[in-house]
C-alpha cells in the first residue's frame, strides 16, 4: 500500500510541476503528449 501512495504522491507533484513549467510552453498539445509519455514512464519505472 506505501509504495501506491507513494506512487500516487509522485505522480500529483510531476504533474504539479508540469503544469507549472507548461504555462510557459506554447505548444500545449505537445507538451501535454509529452506530460503523459513521461507520466507513463515514471509509473512503469516505480511499479
């Protein structure tokens, strides 16, 4: 259970993170296929 929370932990700061940096991205598309290759990953790398 600890390893889920810590995935989920993970997983909401990148993707606080990533938006932070992505308002400043033009190319929201791009960035936002980049976000969910980069999300996906992270979780196949952690489970």
């Amino acid at each position: 259970i600890s390893k889920y929370i810590m995935k989920n932990k993970l997983l909401r700061s990148l993707m606080e993170a990533e938006e932070e940096v992505g308002e400043e991205i033009p190319q929201e598309a791009m960035a936002e296929e980049d976000r969910t290759k980069r999300i996906l990953n992270v979780t196949s790398v952690i489970s």
